[in-house]
C-alpha cells in the first residue's frame, strides 16, 4: 500500500470513530488529500503512489483533526458544488445543499420564457447561490440579493465576483424590508427548523452553520410567516414565490399562505418525496 492510501486509510477509520458513516468517510479523507494536493480525482488517481509532497503529512493531519471534530467538509475546504458552480462557504453562511436546487428548478418551470423575467429577489442569500444561479438561468433580470448578515453578503459579494455577475445588487436589511417592486420572482431559503430541534441535528449542522439562518420559532415557520406576509406589495401580479421548507411544515405552509392572500401552486417533493418547496402565487 503506498504512503498515500496508507494515510487515507487511517483518516477513513478516524472519522468512523468519531461517528461518521464509513461511506462519508471513504470520501471525506480523499477529499481532504485532494484538497491538501490541489488536484482533480482524475490526477488524484493517477498519484496515488507518487511520494507524498513535502509538507502533506502535516497540513493533512491538521485537516483530519478539524474533521474528526465534525467540522463540515465545505467548511474545511472552502467551497461547494451548487447547480454545477463552485461557490466559496465560511462558517458565516449555510451550506448549499442539493434540496435548493429545486428552487432554481421551479424558478425555470414557473417563467419558461426566460427573457420577460426582468426582477428577481432572493431573500437571505447566505452564500449568494441562488442569486448568482438565477442571475445565470435568466440573462435579462437584475436582482436583489437581502440578508441581515454583513459577513453573509461578503461571502455572496465573493460569489457574485467569481462568477462575474454584476447585475446582483446586494442589501443589508430584514427579508424584505427597503426592497421595492414589482418583481417576477421572489426566491427564499429562508431559516424553518423549529427550535426544539436542535438536539436531533447533526453536530456538522448544530455546531457550525449559523444558527440565525437555521431556526425559526417553535414550530419553525416564523420567518416563513413573516416572509409570506410582507412579499405582496413586491411580487408582480403573475409573479411567483418560491420557498423552501422543513420536513412536516407542507400543513403549516399552506395553512400561512390562506391566511396571507397566497393560493400554493404547487408543493415539489424532494428526492426522498420529502415536501421540500412551495410555489405561491397571490390570490389577489
């Protein structure tokens, strides 16, 4: 076994021991030695026995530890995969998770001719990706991105710039407090983890990601509610909004959106038919 898969090896049983699934470890420790090497898998695999670069063991090891201590993967190397863009994390946003992406996905099935939509609003962009994915799918929008976070809009404002889209203004406020309409589109992933969960989350979730876009009240919709409540006077009259979710809240959802002039389109499922994304249009 060459040096480096005998390093691999001992990181994939590390982290088994300190409760990650095996599966999730296998990846994780060549995911870190990739991250260490700066290498594709492709030249990965091709190194595999090459002699380990000076300096690799420590750096290596240093990311190891961080992740034994159930530090998120994008967290230690900076970056995620969102919409099959690169976006940079830091522990001031939530991880761009797959889920999302059904956001990006309804968006596009809502408005299927593209070049009308010109105003999109995300509100809480965190890391910007769906600001910035939007901002790509629809060529002819400007867009607002909200978030109450100044450290959350460096990171979108990082993102915006790494992927040269400059028609993202970027607002430091409440949801959608100072946002003027009419737009096409109002996006959000807003925070809908009842507070009461937090002891069943995992320790990558509860330790490190923000608990301010995580939790919303006891029964997780208190943003949700307020977002819904204010968006009227900005979506345009065949607009559409377009919010993510928590597991049990598809009841809750709709029973908001009756009492705040929302009729729900639809629900979309995610890939475990989880309900994962309400599409509200007004009923008035």
């Amino acid at each position: 076994m060459s040096a480096l898969h005998e390093r691999l090896a001992e990181a994939r049983d590390r982290f088994v021991r300190a409760g990650i699934p095996r599966d999730e470890a296998t990846l994780d420790a060549e995911v870190l030695a990739r991250h260490v090497l700066q290498c594709d898998r492709a030249t990965f695999l091709t190194r595999g026995r090459d002699p380990l670069p000076s300096g690799f063991e420590r750096l290596f090891d240093s990311l190891v530890q961080r992740r034994i201590a159930r530090e998120p993967l994008a967290y230690i190397t900076g970056h995620r995969e969102f919409w099959g863009l690169e976006f940079d994390v830091t522990p001031a946003v939530l991880i761009p998770r797959p889920e999302t992406e059904l956001i990006v996905e309804e968006a596009l099935a809502a408005m299927p001719v593209r070049d009308v939509v010109r105003r999109i609003v995300d509100v809480g962009t965190g890391s910007g990706c769906l600001a910035v994915a939007l901002a790509i799918e629809f060529p002819l929008a400007t867009l607002v991105a909200t978030d109450s976070s100044t450290a959350a809009l460096e990171v979108a404002r990082r993102n915006c710039s790494r992927h040269s889209i400059t028609r993202v203004s970027l607002l430091h406020t409440n949801l959608l407090d100072g946002v003027a309409g009419p737009a096409d589109l109002i996006v959000s992933n807003p925070p809908y983890v009842p507070d009461g969960d937090a002891q069943s989350l995992p320790p990558e979730v509860v330790r490190f990601e923000p608990a301010a876009a995580l939790f919303a009240g006891p029964d997780g919709l208190a943003v949700i509610r307020q977002l819904l409540d204010n968006a009227h006077r900005c979506v345009a009259d065949n607009g559409r909004l377009i919010v993510e979710f928590g597991f049990g809240e598809e009841a809750g959802i709709r029973q908001v959106a009756g009492h705040t002039g929302w009729i729900v389109d639809h629900i979309r499922p995610d890939l475990q038919n989880i309900p994962r994304v309400a599409v509200l249009r007004r009923s008035s």
